[in-house]
C-alpha cells in the first residue's frame, strides 16, 4: 500500500476518534454543570478541559477569558480552530476524499454525508440542542466505525484505521482523566459531590453500567481512574487500545518498525503487568503525563516508518 | 430526437411516448433525487478561480441522449479511423517527419508549435502509441451528420460522468432499460486496465500500473480516484513516486516497489521538474529518464499536444489520406486559420458571423462568439486578432443539434454535443457511448461544465 494512502487512513480515523472524544469530554462538562456546583467550579472544569488538550493558550488569545458557553462553541463549532469537532470531522472526511478509492463507497459516503450534515450545526444551536449535537456527533462516529467494519477488507488499510483509531483513544482517555484530575472541584474536600462527579466522567464516556457490572463499589476517582486505565476489557481503557495498536503493529511490521512495535509492546506491558498503585505511586498526574509522552513518542514512529513522516508533506 | 415537425424519430417513438406521459412533478423529484444522490455520493468538481475547498455538481440531465446503432457504427468507424490516423502523424513527428517532407503539413506549423515536445525526439513507445486514451467532441450541424469539433489527446476528462450518469440512470428509471435495449458502457475501465497493460515495457509480464493525479484539489479529482478505483490500482501523486536507477518506484508500507504504466492525469508542462517546468511539485523528478530508457510507459504519451492543438486540427483529415490512404469518415468543422493573410481578411470581415477560439484555449475560456457578441467584444477581438494572429483559428457558428431536455420549464430543446473516449492497445476499441454535454441556457451553445454546463447519459441502441 501507497504511505500515503495509509497516512490518509490513518489520520482519517483519527480525526473521526477526536471528534468523538472531545464530544465525550463536551458531555462531561455538560453534565457537570448541571450538578449544584459552585460557579467556579465550573469554569475550573472548562479551564482544565482547555489545558488537557493543549489548547488554552489558544483560547485565551481569541477569548480572554472563559466562560462555559464560549469554550463549549470554541471546541465544538469553530470553523476557524483545526482542534474543533466540526474541524475535525472535516479533517476526516477530507482525508477520506483523498484515499476514497482505497475504502469502500460506503464508509465514503458515511463520513461524507456526517460532513454534509456537520454544516447545518454552529453557535446558533440553542443551549438545549448542544446535548443533540454531541449525541449526532457520538452516533456519527458509532455509525462510521460500523460501516468500516462491516464492508472493508481486512487488509493492510483497515491496520492502519485500527492503528489511527486506537493510538487516538488512548490518547483522549489519558487527556479526559488529565482534564478531571486538574479540576480541583473533582477531587479532595467535597466528598458528597465526588461520586456524583466521577459518576458524570463515566456516563460520558458510556462507561458507568459497564463500571457498576465490573465494580461493585461506590465510585471513586481512583477506581475510576484505575477501569478507565488498566481494565483490558473496557472499550475505551487504554489497556484495551494498546491491545489493539500492538497486534495492528504487528501485522504490517516492516523492514525498519522493529524498534516502534517493542516499544508498543513496552508500553502494552506496564498496562498488562503493572500494578495501577505501583505506576502512580508518584502520582496519577504524573503517570498520565507519562503515558501521553510515550503515546507521542509512538506517534512520530508509526509516522517514520509507515506512513508520511510528520513535517514531510 | 425529434424530426423537423416535432416527431420523434423512429428509434426514439417508444421513450418519447413514456417521456410525454410522465408528469412534470414525477420527473422534477426524479431529478431532485439524482442531485441529492449526487451529493451523497461527493461526484463534485472543483471551480478553479472560487473560493478553495468549493465542490459543484455538475448538473444532471434525466433525459438521455437516444443514438440509433446505425448511426453510431459510422461514428466508430469515424472515430477509429481518425484516431489511427492521428497516432501514425505523432509517431511519424517524432520520428521521420515524412508528412512534413511530403509537404502536406507546413514544417513551422509542427515544428514551432509550442506543443511540439523535441526531447520526444526519436524515442520509441511501445506499440507506437502515443494517444492512448482520446475524448473527440463531435457535433452534429443542422444537416444532422457528426463532424468533429475537438481532439483530446493529452489528458481528457469526463468518463467518469458517462459512467456515473449510466448508473443513476438505471437507478432512477429501472424500467426504461427493460424496455429498451441501450448497450452497457460499464466495463470502460476493464477496456482501459487491459488496453494500460498491453503497452507496458518490453518483457514485463505482470506490469503494476498506476494513475498519476495533481491531487485531491484537482477539478477532476473525483474521475481520478474513481477510475483507479474501478480499475483496482494505486491512486498515486507525485510525491509518491521517485526513480533510482532510470527506474520508477513508488512509496510504500512495505518499501519501494516498481511501477511499469503510469496512466498520468497530470499536464506534459508538470511531469518532471528535471526536464519541464523546474517549478512543479506535482510531478516525479527523473521520470523522462526513465521513461526515454523504455522502463516506464506514460499514457498518454509527453507531446501528443502536437496532434490536438487547434491550430494542427485543420489539417487532421489530410493526416487520414496520407497515412491510411483512406477519405475520412467524419468531416471536420471549416476552419479558418488566421495567420493566413486571405483567410484573415474573411474572417475579419465576417466577425459578427463567427466562433473565434484561442489555439490553446481550452474550457471554452477566451472564445467569441460573433452572434451573441456585443459590438464592443467584438472590436477587441479583432485588436486582438491584428496583434496575434497565429493565436487565434475560427470557424463558423455551428447550427448545434438540440436534444430534449428536462429544465425549470418543462421538456425543451437545448444544445448538445458528444465526447466519445477512444482507447487504443493492442486494437481501438471504444464503448458505446460517450459523455453528452449540454448547454443548459436557453440558446446557449457552450457546453463546458465550467460554464454552466450540464450533462445527461448518452442510450446507443443496440440492433
């Protein structure tokens, strides 16, 4: 397969998985300003959303301050911020649009008609349809994935969506624990609100009936933190996409990918083996600032040895 | 369609009682189907000179074309022997020049032409094919016969729409075909891979072929990306090739890997930054080397300018007789060359009458057409005539034939003309059908699809 090409697969799928997850982590602060919470509480939430994602610098330039109605229309409409859903989800299509001869008419015609639909949606939408949109944008992506598992061959192409999709995944989880975790109003004194809060995160992220299945104890930000890290059976856990991303590494391994698959396989083992107490032991923060290290680091391979080197095109 | 009083000639009698049944509304949400299908499927194109990222349908027509088998097994007879012909004159230009030694074609016409490429200068092609894949533009006039207007040898464009437009047709009118035996044009992309791989380099049994594209802001990206699709090959861009060795590879997940055939959608100028245009990031540096080492097939062939330029179309039919001892089947449109002194002095004279094209115009950009002219357009042509020349041919204002077209106003005439896509291998071969064109304003008779266009499916009827 052309590196191109794959490189178009791959950041198709990416974008599609960003998109969802931001709306994920919309939710969440959605959801969170719903609870009886200090109005700070809820700026802070917003704050550390923007600062997960690297993106409060950018932010503040445009806004000067935040408030939650224009942090939400920043990360979910803007047409002039790459990191938006709506951007996103125009990234993925357009690198569809480059590779549409490589995937099926069908998965083209889903992200393109998610595209087409995507246009009607801007600040304009009222405070009561913005829980409408991401529930579209969530669909959208369900549907998508669906299409492409249920029509594209199983070849080198769908290694490199797999490989997009789920390096992107850990990624985002680690950012949407990152984004709870800086949220002073998560965590510490206000232990009435905490379950409530964490309970809000596992909602978000279609997870609180898979948690009370698994875990039959009231919830707490580490055991939360702990499923939506090391459980290797929760779709969004990042033991799961590291699973996933290392057995997709491994089918399309090259002449050069050596040393990117052991890493992979590095990495997939402290999720595998580790104890969660033992890899926070200084700290969740500062684990998760680790995995995202590693995540990129990943990244940069995956693009040097496969695909379009990063800053090359 | 229609005879002189209005009735429908005797292959078309059985559509055009179905078509006149059917209401207005019931054909309006057929056509409002077809464009939102359209739309779905992203069959768009670029507008250059818009807004980037600006997609357009081109408009589609859902009333076809209805061709009688007799009169388009002339048209292929036409159509195949003209292409042999244009063919031998390229190979012959690049080789021993014999026409321009017989003095049938004036040497500074071919030789100073800037189409003429000198660095094809004695290299061989394989099979001694240069136009691999031609679109002609046919009209009828108002005696009802074809002649040719255009043609496209370098990289023609449009099947991808007679393909498309065949397959909504099935879908929107299932019935029709039932009912009426229209012969298939959907295995034009079998016809091509097969036609591709027989002119591969000598001795490559099993040869990859891929379609070069400028990229994904390419008006014609879609037909691109469509046809490699079809055909099951790589989609490549420049970017993705490099030559090692006077040998062509592309990148891949698994490391280089050879390429035999490049079916190029890329412009000659654009190539290779070695050999042309120092300053283009769409083409493979290195690539005429390969090409001229024999490792490496280009389709069409560099230089085929030479053969379609309008200022060496006038002499096409000479080509026939002289290298096939044949008269030609399909006549051309009189044309009027106005570096010639006498035919310029006509011309000038008879502006308000005439089609004024730009030799290397293409997309109907910078023409005049005298009769729908103000007196203004018409004193700048005639400045810019005097000034050059050598730039400009005419020709008389085609009687276009009309077809039944379905606009806001119900059924009515509009202008059309026809791009059939002749391809040669081992043999020529062309589907039955072609890309109809149609001018979609009311007396309009530019076609373009850059300029208001639109297009409709084109029946050939089987015996």
């Amino acid at each position: 397969m052309l590196s191109r090409t794959a490189d178009h697969l791959y950041w198709m799928a990416r974008y599609l998985e960003r998109a969802e997850c931001l709306a994920r982590m919309l939710d969440a602060q959605y959801r969170l300003s719903l609870l009886p919470r200090p109005p700070e509480a809820a700026l802070q939430g917003w704050t550390a959303t923007l600062v997960s994602l690297g993106m409060e610098q950018g932010f503040l330039a445009q806004h000067g301050a935040v408030t939650p109605r224009s942090a939400f229309d920043y990360l979910a409409f803007d047409r002039e911020h790459p990191g938006s859903i709506l951007r996103c989800l125009q990234a993925a299509r357009e690198n569809a649009r480059a590779v549409r001869g490589t995937i099926t008419s069908e998965v083209w015609e889903t992200l393109n008609e998610t595209w087409l639909q995507s246009r009607s949606f801007g600040t304009h939408v009222p405070e009561h349809s913005r829980g409408e949109f991401l529930e579209w944008v969530k669909y959208r992506a369900h549907l998508t994935r669906g299409v492409i598992e249920g029509t594209m061959l199983r070849d080198e192409a769908i290694c490199f969506v797999r490989i997009g999709t789920f390096l992107e995944r850990a990624d985002n989880t680690t950012r949407l624990l990152e984004a709870r975790w800086r949220d002073p109003g998560g965590s510490g004194e206000r232990l009435a609100n905490e379950a409530s809060e964490w309970g809000v995160l596992l909602r978000a992220m279609s997870a609180f009936e898979l948690y009370r299945r698994v875990c039959r104890e009231g919830v707490t930000p580490l055991r939360v933190t702990a499923l939506l890290l090391m459980r290797e059976d929760f779709p969004q856990a990042v033991h799961r996409c590291l699973d996933e991303l290392q057995s997709h590494l491994a089918a399309v391994a090259n002449d050069q990918s050596g040393d990117t698959v052991r890493r992979a396989g590095e990495l997939h083992a402290q999720f595998h083996y580790g104890r969660f107490e033992e890899l926070c032991a200084d700290g969740v923060a500062a684990f998760l600032d680790r995995v995202q290290a590693r995540l990129r680091d990943l990244g940069c391979r995956i693009a040097n040895d496969f695909l379009v080197p990063l800053g090359a095109a | 369609m229609l005879d002189a009083d209005a009735q429908a000639r005797p292959h078309c009698r059985q559509y055009w009682s179905w078509l006149t049944e059917q209401p207005r509304q019931h054909l309006a949400q057929k056509r409002a189907e077809a464009d939102a299908l359209f739309h779905r499927l992203g069959i768009t194109f670029a507008v250059y000179g818009e807004t980037a990222g600006t997609e357009r349908l081109i408009p589609f027509d859902i009333v076809p074309r209805i061709l009688p088998a007799e009169e388009w097994r002339r048209l292929e007879a036409g159509l195949k022997q003209r292409v042999r012909a244009l063919n031998a004159f390229i190979a012959d230009i690049y080789h021993d020049q014999e026409i321009l030694r017989a003095g049938r074609i004036p040497a500074e016409d071919v030789l100073c032409n800037a189409q003429y490429r000198p660095e094809m200068q004695g290299i061989d092609v394989p099979g001694g094919i240069y136009a691999h894949i031609a679109g002609i533009d046919v009209v009828r006039d108002g005696d009802g016969v074809f002649h040719v207007l255009e043609d496209n040898l370098r990289v023609p464009s449009g099947v991808s729409y007679m393909l498309e437009n065949r397959r909504m047709m099935m879908r929107l009118f299932p019935e029709l075909f039932a009912r009426h035996a229209v012969r298939p044009v959907e295995h034009y992309p079998d016809v091509l891979l097969e036609n591709l791989k027989s002119v591969a380099p000598a001795g490559i049994t099993d040869p990859a072929v891929v379609l070069l594209t400028p990229g994904a802001c390419n008006s014609a990206y879609f037909e691109h990306a469509f046809l490699a699709q079809q055909m099951g090959i790589e989609l490549v861009e420049g970017q993705d090739l490099f030559v090692r060795d006077e040998a062509l590879y592309m990148r891949t997940t698994r490391g280089p890997q050879r390429v035999h055939v490049v079916y190029r959608r890329i412009d000659d100028d654009f190539l290779d930054p070695l050999s042309f245009r120092t300053d283009s990031l769409l083409g493979v540096p290195g690539l005429l080397h390969a090409y001229r080492a024999g490792n490496v097939t280009i389709a069409n062939a560099i230089g085929t300018g030479i053969a379609d330029d309008k200022s060496i179309y006038p002499y096409v039919p000479e080509m026939v007789r002289f290298y096939l001892g044949e008269e030609p089947i399909l006549a051309n449109v009189q044309t009027w060359i106005l570096r010639n002194p006498e035919h310029r002095a006509y011309v000038l004279d008879h502006l308000p009458e005439l089609v004024v094209k730009e030799v290397h115009g293409a997309g109907g950009y910078g023409m005049l057409i005298g009769p729908a002219a103000t007196s203004l357009q018409i004193e700048e042509f005639r400045a810019r005539i005097r000034a050059h020349p050598e730039r400009y041919i005419a020709q008389p204002t085609l009687c276009l034939s009309t077809s039944p077209t379905f606009v806001d106003e119900g059924i009515a005439p509009r202008h059309v003309d026809l791009r059939p896509f002749v391809l040669s291998g081992r043999e020529i071969t062309l589907v039955p059908g072609g890309l109809t064109r149609v001018a979609l304003r009311e007396g309009s008779l530019v076609v373009n699809s850059s300029q208001g266009g639109g297009t409709k499916d084109t029946w050939v009827l089987g015996d």
